[in-house]
C-alpha cells in the first residue's frame, strides 16, 4: 500500500521576479483552461486537455511537464466544483506543481533548482528543519513538489511517498474524541478489555482563549478596526496563535494515539460523523467550541500517521454509543457526563462511547468470516514467526478513575 505525506520548508531567493512570473503565468493559464472547460457538459479527460491546449501553453514559454502539470490542477479544479454544485471557480494563489523532471535538489547544499518560463532556472536557498531529515531517506522516494507564494514569502512542499505492509491487527481500540479529551478502550477478539485510557486535549480551550481577545479587540474597535494597521495586526497575531495551537495540539494527541495502538497492534475504530455541526447548532453554550473543534483534523492525523506504521483504520456509525451498556444489561445515567454499569461500576459516557466503538469495530471484522474464523486468524503466524499460539498482552488496570458502588 501507498502512503504520501508532505512537509514543507521555507525558502529564500536573491532575485525573485523570474519566480513570480513564473508562477502568476501558471495560475493565470490554469485559471484560462479552466474558463474554457467550465461550460462543457463533461468534464475533459487529460487526453482531451493535452490535444486541446498543450501547444497553446508551449508557446507561453511553459515545458512540458508544466503543462501537463496545469491540465491536470485545471481538471482537478472543475470537477471538485461540478461535484459540490459550486460556481465557476476563480484561482488566487500564487502556486505551481513540478515533476522530478523540472527541479533538482542538492541536500548536501540545501539548494532547489527549479525550471521557469523558457527554460530558465531558478535558484531557492532552503531554510532545513530537522524533521525533514526524517523523510530524506531509503523508505521514502521524493515525488512532485510544490512552489508556493503567501504573504511575501516562498514555501516549497515536498510529497513523499512510501510503500507499507498492513499488519494483522491483535486487538481492537476504540477511540471516542471530545472537547478536553481522547479516551481510548482496547479490547481482544473475544470481546475482552485489555486496557484504556484517556489523552487531554487542552489545545481547544488556550485556542479559544484567544479567539475572544480577538473578538474583544474588534468589539472595542468595531468601527475603525478594519482600517488600523496595528489593530489588524493584533487580531492576526491571535488567530495565528489560535490555529497553530490546535495544529500543535492536534499532532500531539494523535501521535500518542497511534503509539498506544502500535504498542497493541490494534486496530484503530474512529467514528464515522457526518454533519456534526448542524446537529447541534441549538446548543448556544457550544458554538464557540463548535466554531474551533477540530475533529476531523485529529481523525485525518490519526489515520495517517497509523497507515504510516502498517495500522489498519476502520469507521463505523457512533449513534447511541454513549447511551448502550458495553456488556449488555441497561445503563443508569446518574449525570451528563457519568453512568453506572449493570456490574454496578460507575465510568464516564466516554468510556462507554469508546468501548462501544471497539465493540463495533469487533463486529465489523467478524461480520463475513465470523468470531470463530478471525480469532484462528489471530492466532496464525506472520512470515517468518515462530508458530505459537497467540501471546496475549494482560489485562492492564484501567487508567481512568473508576467508582464502584458502595
């Protein structure tokens, strides 16, 4: 299996017109062939776009990769735009995709060269970050990269790409995501907890701290914000603050999550949420939250990052998994936030959301082969393993605080 992941460097440029133009001229004939094609009934295959206008953008000075480059951002442009019924779509940022073929990358100088407008090249002076090292190695192969300009300054974004083995799962981790927290259950293939837990989110709350500075300066400045540069500045610098806190806080909790998993081999069971936002826009005292929560961010981070160690990602619906019993019988909601199993144990509705979760994940890699067939699977040896019988982790003291009755 495949698995692209991008990083990105900043990156510096003695003479920067022929780079501008370069990619103004790039945006501008992405922008022509997408006006052309918009009107069609059906969106063009590369093949029709390369009959129709590779020799117009040859003579603009484009190589030949740049312009299969710009047929396919222009493709990819009107087809997401039909598909969600949008209108005619209008590019602004100044941003270019290249081949291997149209730049070379000397490590040892970090230096990108990389071929403009008529065969011109251009030299970028990148600013290395250690994590980059990670990447520039034997497991990945570097792909296409790409050039962009925001804000006066230059990034270059290096797609990666390498090849990874799913491993056979051992165990199956639900992974229920909240406001101020990811609680996490495991369980065995016979539907036996193994161990859970829960991983603070705190990004949430200092992000939104500072969205109501923010929103505190415009209301103190509500009619002469907009048009003082040092007030502009001031709201800027808080939501960038904003969103690289929940970047940050985003990375952190997902990289935990796929240690965990990758420390059971588990399978990972998120949730399948569609329309969240609209389901609880009733809930003024949660707009806010709603307005900043990144769910989705921390799933996607999640998935790829265990698609990147060989962890399989399974989905399935969350409806009623807080309010269902893990272990059969009814549950006794004492509060919003706490419940008292059948066995008499008091947990969070977070704990029993997540455990339900496993429990699903569970049932949906029994549902063709049956328990039976995946428990054998389970226990049968990978490659070169020494054919023993499955070696069970024990059976771990929760980490959560758990009341019983008393």
């Amino acid at each position: 299996m495949r698995v692209l992941a991008t990083a990105k460097a900043k990156a510096a440029v003695p003479n920067p017109q022929p780079l501008l133009s370069f990619l103004k001229a790039f945006r501008d004939w992405a922008q022509y062939v997408i006006d052309e094609i918009w009107s069609l009934d059906h969106v063009p295959s590369l093949k029709e776009l390369h009959h129709r206008f590779y020799k117009i953008l040859r003579k603009q000075g484009f190589r030949a990769h740049h312009c299969h480059k710009i047929e396919r951002r222009a493709r990819e442009v009107v087809k997401a735009t039909k598909k969600n019924k949008g209108s005619k779509p209008v590019l602004r940022k100044l941003t270019a995709r290249l081949d291997y073929q149209d730049y070379r990358l000397d490590l040892n100088s970090k230096v990108l060269r990389i071929a403009v407008l008529n065969d011109e090249w251009v030299e970028l002076k990148l600013l290395w970050y250690n994590y980059l090292d990670e990447y520039f190695n034997k497991e990945w192969k570097l792909k296409e990269i790409l050039v962009s300009y925001r804000n006066g300054e230059i990034w270059v974004f290096f797609t990666f790409e390498k090849e990874v083995v799913m491993k056979k799962p051992q165990y199956i981790m639900g992974i229920d995501i909240n406001f101020d927290n990811i609680t996490y259950t495991i369980i065995d293939a016979n539907r036996g907890l193994v161990s859970m837990g829960i991983i603070p989110f705190n990004g949430l709350g200092r992000a939104l701290a500072h969205r109501i500075i923010a929103e505190k300066i415009q209301r103190k400045y509500s009619k002469k914000w907009r048009y003082v540069k040092g007030i502009r500045e001031a709201i800027g610098r808080h939501g960038r603050r904003a969103r690289n806190i929940l970047l940050d806080s985003c990375h952190f909790v997902s990289r935990r999550i796929v240690e965990i998993a990758k420390e059971y081999n588990a399978l990972i069971v998120l949730e399948d949420l569609n329309k969240l936002k609209n389901r609880v826009n009733g809930l003024k005292r949660f707009n806010k939250k709603l307005s900043l929560w990144t769910y989705r961010r921390i799933q996607s981070y999640i998935h790829y990052k265990a698609l990147v160690e060989g962890l399989p990602v399974a989905y399935v619906s969350p409806r009623n998994t807080s309010k269902t019993s893990p272990i059969r019988g009814k549950l006794e909601f004492i509060n919003y936030r706490w419940v008292k199993l059948p066995n008499g144990y008091v947990v969070t509705r977070d704990i029993v959301a997540s455990w339900n979760l496993a429990l699903r994940g569970l049932k949906s890699l029994t549902r063709d082969v049956g328990l039976h067939g995946f428990v054998e699977a389970l226990k049968a040896p990978e490659g070169d393993e020494t054919p023993n019988p499955m070696k069970g982790k024990p059976v771990q003291v929760p980490k959560i605080p758990i009341i019983t009755k008393r």
